[in-house]
C-alpha cells in the first residue's frame, strides 16, 4: 500500500472516530456540566460541612479543605464516567419504545459500576489502601446508590427530551401549516389573475368588434389605440405587483380607448395624490373595477356618465374608488366575474385586512370601494 493512500485511510477513519465523538456528546453542553458540577460541590458539602467547625477550632482547616477536595474528585469521576456513558447512550442508542428503555436502563446500571470501580481507583491513587472486602462492601453500597440516582436523573431527562420533541413537532406542524396555506393561496392568487386577464381581453375586444362594424374608420383608430395599449399592458399582467401610479397610466389608457367608442358619452378623472403613487397594491384591481363601471354603468346610459377614480390614505388604511354617473347598481342583482375575482384575490392576500364594498352612490350611478391595510401596502405582492 503507498504511503500516500494509506495516509488517506487514516484521515478519513480519524474523522469518522471525530464525528462518532461528535454525535455521541451532542447534549453536553456547558449548561448540563454546570448543573453536574453544582450537584456534586452540594452533595460534597452535605457530607463535609457538620466537620468544618471541629476543624476551625483544633485549627485543622488545611485537611477540611483537603479532604473536601478528595470528595469532590472522587465524586466527580463517578459523575463524568456515568454521564458520558448515558449521554452517549441516549444519543447512538435506539430512539423509542422498549428498547430505548432497556438500553438506558444498561447504561446508568453499568456506568454506576464503573463509576464505583473509578472511585476506588481514585482513593488508592491518593495512597488509600484496599483489601478484598473493604473494596467490595464499597462497591455494595455505592454501587445501587448511584444507580438509583442516575436512574432518577437520566428518567426526568427523558421527560424533558421528549416535552421538547413534541414541542418543536408542533412549533414545526404550524411552520408547515402556515407554509401550505401560503401556498395555496398564493395558487389561488395565480388562478384568479389567469381569470381577470382574458376577462378584460375578450371584453376590449368585444368592444373593438362591435364599433368596427358601425364605423370602420374609428374602429380601425380603436384597434391601433388598443395594440398600443397592450403593448404597454400585456408585460404588466403578469406581474405579481405594480404600483398606484402604474395602475393609473393603464387605467388612463384604457378609458381613453374607451372614449373612442363612446365618444362625448365618456368623462373621467383620476386623483391619485404624489404621496400616494409609490404605493404597491394587487395588480389590475382598480382596472377590473373601471371595466365594470363602463360595462354596467355607463354603456347602458343614453347619456353615458362620467368616471372618478380616487385614492386616499385614512388613518391606518388606503382607500381606493371608482364612481360613477351610470344606471346604478340593481339590489339583488349580484356582481359579475370581475369584482368576483377582485373580493376573491383580497380575501386570500389579505384576509379580513381589506374589503371591497359596491353600492349606489348619491349621483344615481354605482361606488365600489376597496380598502387596503395602509401599513402593508409596500409590502404587498
């Protein structure tokens, strides 16, 4: 075997031993030694503590102080070798059910034992002596005590292992939830945008069709006005955002393709104030809103009307209208597909946040009013 190759070997088994070490210990953590350390220092001192003032006063406090640093050494290999062995039980053990059980049960037991064989290893270090019987009624008496103790210990730890676990199963079950529900709304989000897109193509067109039959010269006008219109429109449709000032240059657009058909029968203002325009709000609402007012509003006027568009900020919300001077709105009658989507697409980005109200207004013709969260708005997709 070359040297190189073999040396390779000897790197990856090194870090295989590293990692082993690694997952063995997870647990022992500064926290869990402090803890240890703390018990060990109380369980000393109880033992030692009743003969401080017998030292202070035969003046023999150098042994106290020694002898209480021997308790605490002989204590401490007991505790190491016990939590090493149970953490790294816990930790490359089974992880449930009876064998779990049976192999934690073997770890304290065993660890105690050798926790107990360390303890007489450590006195005789410090020139103890130990014959046969001494070291076995040692061993008798230790031995169960420190089993019992790390049984006690290692069974509250295994509560607390598990009182975790099934937090963070629940902390990551609502994690999931809330991920699932964002997806899904997020899909609906998609679907009823797919809807409102050839909604107000078709209806456009349909318009189109209908005065270029009449008269071929503004329908032709109409048609040229609208293919640059989308042109400008078409990229927007997809996005997952725009902007109050966006949505005004489309929505001027397109009433502007519609006062070529209806001629002087169409008005309209839109009031958006600057400190508003930068504003984010769901693509192709306040348009979808605009298109049914032409449609049931104002196309089945004599007179035709006139349309305002207004947003405003109030308190905490962005309110968004469209007014106008049509037939009105029929109680009773429902709403179309249009305003469908828009109340749908609401409900899933906002929830209860945001609303859209529709009723008559006082010029005879019909107001539907969105209201956004005003502190989400830049935010918002």
């Amino acid at each position: 075997m070359q040297p190189q190759f073999a040396g390779s070997i000897s790197r990856v088994g090194s870090d295989r031993r590293q990692e082993l070490w690694r997952v063995a210990l997870v647990g022992l953590t500064p926290n869990v030694i402090a803890i240890v350390a703390v018990l060990v220092l109380v369980r000393t001192l109880s033992v030692k503590v009743e003969r401080i003032i017998d030292a202070a006063n035969s003046h023999e406090l150098g042994a106290w102080f020694w002898d209480f640093f021997l308790g605490v050494g002989q204590l401490s290999v007991t505790a190491i070798a016990m939590l090493i062995v149970i953490i790294a039980t816990a930790n490359l053990g089974p992880r449930h059910g009876p064998k779990r059980i049976a192999a934690l049960s073997a770890a304290v037991v065993l660890s105690a034992g050798a926790g107990t064989l360390l303890r007489i290893v450590f006195w005789s270090w410090f020139g103890v002596s130990w014959d046969w019987d001494d070291a076995l009624a040692m061993i008798a008496y230790v031995w169960p005590r420190y089993a019992i103790l790390g049984g006690m210990l290692t069974a509250i730890g295994e509560l607390y292992r598990r009182e975790v676990a099934s937090i963070e199963a629940t902390q990551q079950a609502e994690i999931d939830r809330s991920a699932f529900e964002r997806e899904m709304a997020e899909a609906r989000l998609q679907v009823l945008r797919a809807q409102v897109e050839p909604h107000f193509l078709f209806n456009t067109l349909a318009n189109v069709r209908r005065l270029y039959d009449r008269d071929r010269v503004a329908g032709r006008t109409m048609l040229e006005n609208l293919m640059r219109y989308l042109e400008v429109a078409l990229p927007r449709m997809r996005n997952d955002e725009s902007t109050l000032e966006r949505d005004a240059e489309l929505i001027e657009a397109f009433l502007q393709i519609q006062r070529i058909r209806m001629g002087q029968r169409l008005s309209f203002s839109i009031d958006v104030p600057a400190q508003l325009r930068a504003h984010r709000v769901p693509p192709m609402m306040l348009l979808t809103l605009v298109e049914n007012a032409i449609k049931h509003g104002l196309t089945p006027s004599p007179d035709g009307g006139r349309i305002r568009v207004m947003a405003r900020a109030d308190a905490d919300r962005l309110v968004l209208t469209v007014a106008d001077t049509g037939v009105g709105f029929a109680p009773g009658s429902g709403v179309g597909t249009g305003l469908a989507n828009v109340s749908a697409r609401l409900a899933a980005q906002f929830g209860t946040r945001a609303s859209l109200a529709f009723e008559n207004n006082e010029l005879g013709g019909a107001t539907a009013m969105i209201v956004l969260p005003l502190e989400d708005v830049s935010k918002s997709p």
